[in-house]
C-alpha cells in the first residue's frame, strides 16, 4: 500500500507577509510615479518644439511672401509681431491679391505654459530681399526669438537673409576663390 502524502514538504513553505507586499506595492507606484512624471516632461517638450517649428513656418511665410511682393513700405511688409507672452500676429497676402489680409493671431498651446522669453510688442518686418528690417525700413541685425516653459527653451535663429533656423545660429564657412579652369575647345570651332 502507498503512505498518504505528508504534510512535511508544505512545512518550510511560507506565503508573502503583508509587509513584503506594502515594500513591492510601495516600490511600483514610486516606478510608475517617475514613469509618468517622465511622459508629462516629453509631452511638454513635444508642444514646445511643435509651437517653435509653427512660429519658424510663419516667419518663412512671411519673408517669402515679402519677396515675392516687393513691399516698398512697411505698411506693405510681410510682419510677424509679438503682441505679449502667449499670442503673436502674422500678416500676409494670404490669398494672393497682392495686398496684405488681416492679421491672424496664434496663441500657444493652451495648458502648454509656453512664454516668448523677449521683450514685446515686438514686430518683424521682411523688406523685398526677405531680410528684416525695422518699422521705418532700415536694415535690422538679425535677432532670435525663444520659446520657454519649465522644462526648457526653445530658440528660433534668423539668419542674415532673414531665414528661421531653428538648429541655432547657422555656421558660417569661408569661402575659397578658385581660378575656373580655361574652357577646353575642340579645334574645329570657330568663334567669330
């Protein structure tokens, strides 16, 4: 006959006491409290990179705008203006009838505490060559506007030629004069 089963091997068995189970929970909710801290930080990121690269599109807009019209007075200028911290104005010919239409104001993405980190009002002109210039029409330094909120900043270069960079201010590299080389004739040709 077969001995039952005995209760020895279950003997050193010991089951989870309740303070194991408080350190495990505990430990989880501190992972998943830093996890989601995480996703809150990238999403803000996200909007402020997304804002940014809307604003650079709205400041090529208007510089290619201003050169395909020719403005000659500021009035007639392709503009982006910083009217406060949250809202800007850009004014183009957006239907192209070769007058400017009324400006369209953005604000930043609501909830996103997205600030601009410069002095306003403050309004971009973009003469007919596409490079800023001031309200009377002067030639202006190229300056940059940045985006900020408490996870970081954002900035938007223009470039000499009027042109957002949002990689930061762009490099310059010499340039090398170089003698062309003398065209190769065939023999035949003649050149009257």
């Amino acid at each position: 006959m077969i001995a039952p089963p005995s209760d020895n091997r279950f003997a050193d068995a010991r089951g989870v006491s309740l303070v194991e189970l408080l350190i495990v929970v505990a430990m989880v909710s501190v992972l998943v409290g830093f996890a989601l801290m995480q996703v809150a930080e990238a999403r803000q990121d996200l909007a402020r990179e997304n804002a940014a690269v809307q604003l650079a599109a709205y400041l090529e807009k208007a510089r290619l705008d201003s050169v395909r019209r020719h403005p000659t007075t500021a009035a007639q200028m392709a503009q982006v203006s910083i009217l406060n911290a949250s809202f800007y104005s850009v004014t183009i010919d957006g239907n192209w009838d070769g007058a400017l239409d009324a400006p369209r104001v953005v604000s930043m993405p609501a909830g996103s505490n997205l600030q601009f980190n410069t002095p306003y009002p403050r309004t971009i002109y973009f003469n007919w060559r596409g490079r800023t210039v001031d309200a009377a029409g002067n030639s202006a330094t190229p300056d940059f506007v940045s985006l900020t909120h408490s996870y970081g900043t954002s900035r938007i270069d223009l470039t000499p030629a009027g042109q957002p960079s949002l990689a930061g201010a762009p490099v310059s590299s010499p340039v090398v004069n170089s003698t062309a080389p003398a065209p190769s004739l065939r023999t035949t040709t003649q050149v009257p």
